[in-house]
C-alpha cells in the first residue's frame, strides 16, 4: 500500500494534479480530501489539499 499527498492554493490545480497521476496501472483504495483557510493580513489563504491511497497493480 502506498499513500500520495498534494497540496494547492487552486482547487482545479489540484483536480488536475490527482487526473494526471491516477492510471490504469494502479487500485485506488481512498482519497482523503481537505480544505483550510486562514487570514494573513486582509488576504484570505486556502489550502486544498487530497492524500491518495493505493496499490500498484
């Protein structure tokens, strides 16, 4: 079993991560998503971020 982590500031950047790493060569078990947020000065920051669980084939 094998675990993959991303992290982004864009919620599509993220989506695009996991689409390009996923394939056909591999079981995904789970994916484990989050988002958080907090303010720095009067700008607000968001972190998506996904953990990918799976086995190679």
């Amino acid at each position: 079993m094998k675990v993959k982590i991303f992290d982004f500031e864009d919620e599509k950047d993220l989506e695009n991560a996991i689409n390009s790493f996923l394939d056909d060569d591999m079981d995904v078990i789970d994916i484990k998503y989050q988002i958080s947020s907090s303010i720095f000065s009067e700008e607000q920051i968001y972190c998506f971020s996904a953990m990918v669980v799976y086995t190679e084939k």
